[in-house]
C-alpha cells in the first residue's frame, strides 16, 4: 500500500488544470487488488481534488469493476443503492483518473 506519510500536502498539490486527460494506464490488479488482467486510464500527478490514499478502505468487487470497465471503455456507469451505503464515498476513493 501507499506510505500516507509520502503523500503531499493539499497545499503542495499542483492546480487542477496541470493535466487535462488521464496520460498513463494503471493495473486494476496493483491498484485495487482485484483479481483481474484489466488496465484503466489514470493521471500520473494528483491534484487538490483527489482524497489521501485510503489504505482501510475497502472496495466492493462488483461495483469497482464496473465503475472501472466504464472507465477503461469511455461507457456511463450508473450506480444505485440506498443512502449509506457507501455510493458517493466510492467515487472520492477512485485513484485520479
């Protein structure tokens, strides 16, 4: 997992606009621990609008993949369930990208 300690502070994170589209590719399986062959786009720099790693945070098998296969092939995704149950919570954990 990512050492929290070697992340920037928010202050020390460039301005949203220092990249515009996603310009590397992450392996689902190192960054999600899925069991999966699957690679999405992702930004290679973090700005002000992506959360700390999360290293407790667990995420739900089904819903990461196909929130991730909507990623990787350009698709929308619709996520449903009921309040708290952990929808928007979900999206502020994805990786930048």
């Amino acid at each position: 997992m990512t050492d929290l300690s070697t992340q920037p502070s928010t202050g020390d994170l460039p301005p949203i606009s220092a990249i515009s589209v996603p310009d590397l590719n992450v392996s689902v399986r190192e960054v999600f621990g899925l069991d999966t062959d699957m690679t999405v786009p992702a930004f290679s720099i973090r700005t002000d609008h992506v959360p700390p790693i999360d290293p407790a945070y667990l995420f739900d098998h089904d819903t990461t993949l196909a929130i991730l296969a909507g990623f990787a092939f350009n698709r929308r995704v619709m996520v449903q369930g009921f309040h708290g149950t952990g929808k928007s919570s979900m999206w502020s954990r994805l990786p930048p990208g």
